[in-house]
C-alpha cells in the first residue's frame, strides 16, 4: 500500500494493486435468498436509486446514482435489512425450522410466535443497527436489548425504543467496550449476541447481517437495467455494509470490478488505519474518537469482510466532518431539476467527497473518472438526528 497526500480535508491510500485470490465471501446467490426473505415482510418495499442527470452533467460524467435508504421500513436508515434478515436465519436455527422454504410468514403460526416471545437479544449500536434490532424484535415477538456508546443523543436512543422492541440505554463506554459489554451480558443472561461486527469465533451472525444488506445492492443492480457502475464509492464503521456490498459487486461484475472507494470519518477510520499499518491485520481505533458521522464512529474493522475490503478495494479515504456536512447541504440542494435528498450525518460523505473530487483534475485523474464513469452511492440514512440535521443544512453553503 501506498500513501497519498492528505487533500485538505481528507486523506487518500491507494491500493496499487486491488484485486487477488481472496475469496469473495457474498455474492449474487446469498443477496438473493435475502431478497426472498424480505419480500415477504408486509412492510417490504424496494427503495429509490435517484438518479442526479443535471449534476452529472455539469461534473463532466455518464451518470451519478444514489441507492436513496432513508425510507427503508419507515427507519430512516437500512439497517433493518440485516437486523430482520439475521434475526430470521438466528430463529430458524434455534427452532429447527428450514431457512431455505420458511419466511416471515412461517412466523405468523400461534405455536412459533409463543416460542419467540422467550427468546431475548442483545446488541450494541451507534444507533442504526439498534433501532433496526429493536424493529425486528417487534417483528417475531421477541425482546431485545440495545446499548449504545457514551456521546450517543437522546433522539437516537429513544428513537430505538419506538422503533419496536426494544429498552435502549446509553453507557459510558466507547464503542468497542459497548459491544464487549453486550457479549457480556448475552453470556451472562442466555441472550443471543446479534452484533454487526465480528471477531474470532464469532462470524456466523455478522455474516448474516451482511447478507440481509446485500438486498439493497440487488435491488440497485436491477434498477439500473442493465448499467454497471464504474465506481462505488461506500461509508464505513466497522466495513460490514461496505464489505457486503463491494463483494456483491465485485462478484456481479464477473471480472469487470468497478473501482471501489472506502470512506470513513477521519478521528474514527479504522479501516483507514488498519491499511495504512501495511501488515494487512486489523488495527483498531482507540479511545473516544468524536464525529457527526455517528452510525460511522467504530473502532476495529469487522473480521468477516476485513480480507475483501483490504484486498479489492481501491482507495480508502479518511474525512473530516466539513465533508459530509457539504454532501448534506449538496443533496438538500440540488441543481437543476435533480430531486433533493433527505441524507443524515453518516448518510452523505460519500457525496461530500465525490464532489470535491470532481471538482479537481488531480483528484480525477487520481481516483480514474472521467466523462464516461457512471458512479453509484449509497445514501444509508436520512435525518436520524432531526435536529442536527437542520442545523447543518441551515448553515450558508460554500
């Protein structure tokens, strides 16, 4: 790996060489059998790729996509996708029931609801993850328990509780000892560790979470008809959406890999660390770090996607806030007749930061686009912190 640069406010490692033998863990296959499961929820609806032409045009390229996840499931974000998808599979192991001909309407039976109401979850969340857990609890009937990392906001933690299911409580510990906590207590209480991230011996519930994400990716593929994105550009926290949706790609692509973009906030970039070591561990980031980018304040790269991320990906930037701050006020404004998006704090950097590179030769030419790149997103939430989000976007664009 080589360093970059740092470009004002934000960082840049090229990967010189992405792509190799690494096996690609999610593919076409998996997105698909999640795909099968949420379809039938009642509440199942395929979300928007908004498509900005009039940016486009002015940046000088093809297209510019956003996979728009801000009214997933009415939680404003997509997390529910891999909190009812994982739950589903965790049910059907412990209840002996086939993942492969079941679905959520096999839940709906008296005598499995009853057995559902006794089983009880536990996680640990910035927010999002949480509130689609508490979400899914209410979906099979079971119970769940949410902790969140001191600095969480009120909104978030009470936003988890109306969600569905679920008593939320913010500790005074950072993120990594929030979720050790919660191992603790699913040890401690017989509860069943639901967490999105994941370490040695614990990979079979995060792979799952993974697969209920890749439902997003499927339904984007499809919706752009025909078109494969050149470049994807993904936030990350721990990586686990970011991994499952540039493997979902990378293996759709059958060769063809679109250029991949990791992104993460600066003080808390642990994939971003982790790769600049070189030694292609995982290096976690310690302390409290602090940064609007709540659902992206993580400290040490999920396992299961971390080999995949580290080897096919081809830059991996660092952002201060300002960034996404400007991809907020950006999609809340757009040119021309380009709808407007309603992008939250961990929702937007991916477009802060593809603006400013398309604003440069430099950073066009460093990142390969040009006129004829067609260049997908992923909006992963809308206005979690409603009144965060009014305050940004309020403030006199630049």
């Amino acid at each position: 790996m080589s360093m970059k640069d740092s470009y004002g406010t934000f960082h840049v490692i090229e990967n010189p060489d992405p792509g190799n033998n690494t096996p690609i863990p999610f593919s076409e296959q998996e997105a698909e059998r999640a795909l099968h499961f949420h379809r039938s929820l009642p509440c199942y609806k395929e979300t928007e790729l908004v498509s900005l032409p009039c940016t486009a045009e002015q940046m000088n390229v093809a297209g510019i996509f956003v996979k728009d996840e801000s009214s997933r499931f009415g939680l404003k974000a997509f997390k529910g996708l891999g909190g009812s998808y994982s739950m589903f599979r965790i049910l059907c192991e412990k209840l002996g029931l086939d993942e492969k001909t079941a679905d959520y309407t096999t839940f709906l039976r008296e005598d499995i609801r009853r057995e559902c109401r006794e089983i009880e979850f536990v996680t640990a969340t910035d927010g999002n993850h949480g509130k689609g857990v508490s979400w899914a609890a209410s979906l099979f009937g079971c119970k769940a328990h949410v902790f969140m990392p001191g600095g969480s906001v009120e909104v978030r933690r009470q936003a988890i509780e109306d969600a569905g299911n679920a008593v939320a409580e913010i500790t005074e510990l950072n993120y990594d000892e929030t979720v050790q906590y919660a191992a603790s207590l699913a040890e401690k209480n017989g509860w069943i560790l639901i967490q999105d991230t994941s370490w040695e011996g614990y990979e079979k519930i995060p792979g799952w979470i993974i697969e209920g994400y890749l439902t997003l990716a499927a339904e984007a593929d499809r919706q752009m008809n025909g078109t494969i994105p050149t470049h994807v550009f993904l936030q990350a926290g721990v990586g686990a959406m970011a991994g499952g949706i540039a493997s979902y790609f990378i293996s759709r692509g059958k060769g063809l890999k679109p250029f991949i973009t990791i992104i993460e906030p600066k003080d808390a970039a642990c994939i971003y660390q982790s790769v600049r070591m070189g030694d292609g561990e995982v290096h976690p980031v310690t302390g409290n770090p602090v940064t609007i980018m709540a659902g992206l304040n993580c400290g040490t790269p999920c396992g299961v996607v971390w080999p995949v991320i580290r080897d096919y990906a081809d830059w991996f930037c660092a952002c201060e806030d300002s960034v996404t701050e400007e991809g907020m006020r950006a999609y809340a404004f757009p040119v021309g007749i380009d709808p407007m998006i309603k992008s939250g704090e961990s929702g937007a950097v991916t477009y802060g930061l593809l603006r400013k590179i398309l604003q440069s030769d430099e950073l066009r030419t460093l990142f390969h686009i040009d006129r004829d790149s067609v260049i997908l997103l992923v909006n992963t939430e809308g206005d979690t912190d409603p009144d965060g989000y009014r305050r940004i976007i309020s403030l006199q664009r630049g």
